[in-house]
C-alpha cells in the first residue's frame, strides 16, 4: 500500500532526526562538560596529593586538534611548586593516516617547576616520586623478544613532526635540606626557547633526529642561599643537528655573553671584572659524534672576548677556591643517593677486542682572542701586586688524543699592561705519558717593578726599576728540562733586603747580586745575561722558581767571570763572599826603586781604559803597596839586614812618595785615554818593610 509506505518513510526520517538531534546534543553536553570535567579531575588528583591546586581554564578543540590550559597553579604548604600560566598544543589528524603525528604548534609560557630532595626523598612539583611510582600499577609483562623483534622489522616508521616549539618565561628552582637545614638551594630561568622550523623525529629500530635550528636566549642559574649567580648566558644558537644511529653531527652552535661565578661585591676590582670568568662569545663549527667508538671529530673552536680573574687576597686564599668547593658540595646534595648494594661496572680495557676504550678526540683548530684579558690580583704579597694581560691571543692546530706522538702547534701572544708584550711559537705532544714540548718565546719592554715581590723570596733582592727584555728558548723531552734564556735588562736597579725585611729563619744570600749587575751594565745602561736551566720536572722536590733564582745568581757570577777575566779579574771567591771591595784584578808590580810604567803596563792600561770608558759607572781603585825591596834598593842594600831595616823619617816619606808616584802614573796614564778622573780612585800608600815582595799597585773594584 503506497499510502502506508510513504507514513513509514516519513516517521522514520522524524525518529532518525531526533535520533542524531539527540547524539549531537549528547556530544554537545560531553564537550562542554568535558574541561570542567577535566578541571575538576586535575584538581582532586591533586588534592589526593597534598596538593592544593587550581586550573583556571581548559579548552578542547578536537576536531581542529587543539588543547589548551591555562592559569594551573599548585601549592604545598603554602609553598609554590607549580605554575603553568599557558599551554597550547596543536595536532593536524590527517598525517596520522601515514603514520606521521605532525604538531603544528607546542607553546608554553610561564612555567615553574619545584624539585626537591628533603632527607633522601625526591620530591618534584610537590610529588613524592617513591610513593607516586610505588602506586603505578604492576609492570606489564615482557613481550616475546623473538616476536618483538618481527613486529618490529614489519612495522613501518613512526614520525614526529613539530613545526613550531616555542618555551617561553620558563623557571625552575631545585633544593636539598636534610633535618630541616638546607643544604642546596639553585634556581635556573630561561626568557625563550625556540625552534622556529620543524622538528623531526623518526622512531624505528633507531631513533633519528633532524633539528634546521633553535635558539636559547636569557639563561640564568642563581645560588640562593649566598644570593649569588652562578652562570648568565645571553643566547645559544645551533643550526643543522642530526642524530642518525649512533652518530650525532652539528654544523654551527654558538654562545654569546657567558658569565660564570659572580664575585662577591665586597672584593677588590669587582666593577672592573664582576665574574671570575666571563667570554664575549663562543664558536663551534662541524662537530661530529660517534657514540659507537666513542669519538668527537671537531672543525673549530673559537672563544671571544675572554675575560678572567684570577685572586689571591691577604691569606694566601684563592677566593674562588671556597666557592667551587661550597658548588661541589651543594651538587652532591642534589643528587640521588648511592646505592650501596649496586654492584661497581667492571672498566672496559682498551687493549681487549670488543670493548669500548677511551674517547678520540680530535680538533682541526682552536683560537682565542678578540679583545681577551686576564686580571691578576695578588693581595698575598707586598705591595700588592695588579696586573692585566689585554689582548690574549692563542692559536692551537691538531688536537688528536688516537696519536700521542703527534705534535700540536702553538701559537701565542698577549700584551703586558699596555706597554710591554710577549709571545710564545711552538708545538707541545698533550698526550704523552711524560711531557714532550718545545717553544721559542720573547718578553718585551716588560716593567719588572711590579714583579719584584716574587724575586724577593728567591734572590732576597727587591727591584727598584727596571725593564724587562727575554728570548727564551724551552726543550722538554721526556721529562727532561732544557732552558737558554737570554736577559736583556734595561735601566734596571736591585738592591738587597734589609734584616727586619727578610722573612724570619731567613738570611742575606752571599751573591751580591746588585753589585754583579752594575759591573755588568754596559754604556747605555743595559744588562745582558744568559741563563741556562736544567733539571727533571717529574722530581717532587722540583721547583723552577727556586731553580731559576740559584741559576740567575750563578749565571750573574758566571757573567762577570766571563767578562772581567781578560782584563785580569782574580779572587773571584772573595768577591762572592759578600763585598764588592774584594773584587780584585791583577796587580802592577813595579822593580825596586822605580815608579815608571813598563810598555806592557801601558797596554793593559789601555784595556782597562776601554772598560772604564765603556762602563762610565764603574770605577776602579789603585792601592800602591812599598815593600822592604823598595827600601832595600833606596839604602844600597842586597841583603836584608839581620837587625832589620833602619829608616829615619826622611827615608820613609821617600818611600811613600814613590809609592804615590806609582799610583799617579796610572791614573795620568788612564786619563790620557779619556777615562774620567772620578772613574780613578788613588788609595793611601801602605807601606809594608815586612815584606821582601816586589812592590805593587792593587787594583779593584
């Protein structure tokens, strides 16, 4: 019946109407209950916790693939734990068809995190880790190896994309107390972490990893219970890293402003360098990491505008030194604890096939530079000693730990305080058992004033001017040290420490060590010295600071030895044993009764004229000596008289008036040769009937 068909068809299309009306209303009903539903469960989950917990706003969009929360905050005992002022994730369904999640956007932003370790407890957001995973459940049975295994050689790749990853105001504090005394308290912010372009991750037998770029900006890391930071960082930048098997590879990162270990506020220069350690910028570019062998292949490494201060207040103390102690401390704290019951992991012994040995590394080349100084502040000495080494530059080429015997070149020059430089060309073996090295270096124009403090110990001498010129020439083989140092000091004036300066136990070295140095100085005042150091530096008792100042005296002795013996310098012992008045040269002796110069007396005249007209400071004093012979030759006498000799007055101002005639004939003879008449001291005559010696003239200095 046509007319009963047509009222069927028309009831049906009513009840499925109202039938679809009423799932879309049920839907309807679900999605917007469904945040509330979702609030209402965060929160009481929390609340099991002990957690006081609030979600300000829940936002689920799935047919666009949107999820959206915001304003969560949670509390435990009054104490923030979490925030999370924004999260947004957004998914496009249509990859999932090709086994491909693609996240258009994961942005979060104002994020805190509390962690905490509270008498051995690890606690995070306010969570009992040990209680929280106590109370996951049994762990599911493992699958058959055999079968996972074909399960996953048939299965085809999983993919991640993230297009868009944007962390942004993100903050997190970790602390550790034990019996209610804090042991550690850090707290870490960042502004922004970006990765613009997306994100690859492909899960299969091996998981790999393709990231364009991302960028960190803003990072701080702040010790809370000094109050003090201990790392800033202006921004991290990587481009081109991917993760392929077992091999890591990046083609650029860079890090701009770093500053690590700020100084406390109360020490002296911490406006000039407010961090011990601080660098402009860093570069690295084509690195390439094998977790198979293991071994890191790097192109370059660059470091900018280095700063660094290195200090030593009046104890002695490095100040550094107690806060990377207290840093280390506080780290342990933070850590989980030792199992005691975990068996030690046997160590993997490179010579046995199979195994793991040690990292290679290798790193084509390595430079510093760009405006990069070195403070040196020492308040352990007197005066207190400030330095700066401006405009440091190191060049390294050929770092390879698989070849010990391969020599890496060195490159190296800084400026000393503005006015003075010094550099250093050679090559060093890092990875020998002894140490293998060679280099040439030069120090220029360097002001030794502020150096003096250090040679005081050593040569118990302190400076009073000075600079400092040195080409040294630096062989070590095995071990085995090998200097040639070449000093050229100009203007430069020592003068030996007084009793009450001298360190208590100490006394006065026997070198004069000024007195040395002036008979050395040369016209234009000037000093030239070689100093050759030997010894074996693996000794304990090794010490070349001590080595250089006995090398330095006896290369000083040495040097006058050297240069005075051809005008003939004799008793050099004497002339050690403290008194610049005992360095003496060989006397003029004269025939009895004579006072006139021999030809060979006028030609070592002349050379001792050269010297004094070379050396326009030094001076020299001649002593004539009347003996008996002299006595004898004036009386007629050959021999000595049992009785003695018999003089009356007048013979004896004879005698030491031939003694002065002596004495002036050299001296008119020296000036004769344009040696100045200040430079030639005439001494009393001595007169000596004693003596049956041939008479003399002394000459010393």
């Amino acid at each position: 019946m046509p007319g009963t068909d047509s009222t069927f068809s028309r009831r049906l299309l009513r009840w499925g109407g109202h039938t679809l009306l009423l799932i879309f209303l049920i839907l309807l009903l679900v999605f917007t209950l469904l945040p509330l539903g979702i609030r209402t469960a965060v929160e009481h989950w929390f609340a099991q916790q002990g957690i006081e917990a609030e979600l300000a706003h829940v936002e689920i969009a799935p047919v666009v693939g949107r999820v959206q929360l915001s304003g969560l905050k949670a509390l435990r005992n009054g104490e923030r734990v979490l925030q999370l002022d924004d999260l947004i994730v957004d998914i496009s369904w249509l990859p999932l068809r090709e086994n491909r999640l693609q996240i258009t956007e994961f942005s979060v932003d104002g994020l805190y995190l509390q962690a905490s370790k509270r008498d051995n407890q690890q606690w995070l957001a306010g969570l009992n880790l040990e209680k929280l995973l106590s109370t996951g459940g049994n762990t599911p049975n493992a699958p058959d190896s055999q079968a996972g295994a074909e399960a996953d050689a048939s299965a085809s790749p999983f993919v991640v994309e993230v297009d868009r990853l944007a962390l942004e105001n993100i903050g997190a504090c970790a602390n550790a107390s034990s019996a209610g005394q804090m042991l550690a308290d850090y707290c870490l912010d960042f502004r922004s972490f970006n990765i613009p372009q997306t994100l690859s991750l492909v899960l299969d037998k091996d998981i790999s990893v393709q990231l364009p770029g991302a960028q960190l900006q803003q990072l701080a890391i702040k010790d809370q219970l000094p109050g003090q930071s201990v790392l800033r960082l202006g921004a991290i930048t990587m481009q081109q890293l991917q993760l392929q098997a077992d091999t890591l590879t990046l083609a650029n990162l860079s890090l701009e402003s770093l500053q690590v270990l700020a100084r406390e506020a109360s020490l002296t220069m911490v406006d000039v360098q407010p961090y011990y350690l601080s660098l402009q910028a860093i570069g690295l570019q084509d690195m390439a990491y094998s977790l198979k062998e293991p071994r890191a292949d790097l192109e370059s490494l660059s470091l900018a505008g280095l700063g660094v201060m290195v200090h030593r207040d009046s104890n002695g103390v490095l100040p550094i030194q107690p806060r990377v102690n207290a840093l280390q401390q506080s780290l342990s704290a933070l850590l989980p604890a030792k199992n005691d019951t975990e068996q030690p992991q046997p160590q993997a012994d490179p010579s046995v096939a199979g195994q793991e040995g040690a990292l290679v590394l290798t790193l084509n080349q390595f430079s510093l530079g760009q405006g990069s100084r070195v403070f040196w502040l020492d308040e352990g000495v007197q005066p207190q000693v400030k330095q700066t080494l401006n405009d440091v530059r190191l060049a390294v080429q050929g770092i390879d730990t698989s070849m010990p015997q391969h020599q890496t070149e060195i490159d190296f020059a800084v400026a000393l305080n503005d006015f003075s430089s010094a550099s250093l060309k050679g090559w060093v073996k890092p990875f020998t058992e002894k140490v293998n090295l060679a280099f040439d270096a030069r120090i220029e124009g360097f002001d030794a004033l502020p150096v003096s403090p250090y040679v005081e110990r050593n040569l118990q001498y302190k400076i009073q001017q000075g600079h400092i010129n040195e080409t040294l020439t630096v062989a070590i083989e095995e071990d085995q040290l090998d200097i040639m140092s070449e000093l050229v000091l100009e203007k430069f004036y020592m003068e030996s420490l007084s009793r009450n300066e001298l360190a208590e136990g100490e006394e006065t070295q026997d070198l004069p060590v000024a007195m040395a140095l002036d008979l050395l100085r040369d016209g234009d005042d000037r000093i030239t010295v070689e100093i050759p150091v030997d010894g074996d530096i693996s000794d304990p008792n090794f010490s070349l600071a001590q080595v250089m100042g006995v090398v330095f005296r006896k290369a000083l002795t040495q040097a006058v030895i050297n240069y005075y013996t051809p005008f003939g310098l004799v008793n050099i012992a004497s002339a050690v044993a403290g008194s610049a008045m005992k360095l003496r040269f060989d006397p003029f002796y004269f025939p009895p009764g004579n006072a006139s110069l021999t030809s060979e007396q006028m030609q070592r005249l002349k050379e001792l004229s050269g010297l004094l007209t070379s050396k326009q400071q030094l001076s020299l004093s001649f002593c004539p000596k009347v003996t008996a012979q002299d006595a004898m030759s004036m009386l007629g006498l050959k021999t000595m008289p049992k009785a003695g000799l018999q003089l009356t007055d007048d013979q004896i101002q004879q005698l030491l008036l031939m003694g002065k005639q002596r004495s002036v004939a050299i001296k008119r003879a020296l000036l004769d040769q344009q040696v100045r008449s200040s430079q030639v001291i005439l001494c009393q005559v001595e007169l000596d009937l004693g003596s049956v010696t041939e008479p003399f003239v002394t000459v010393q200095i």
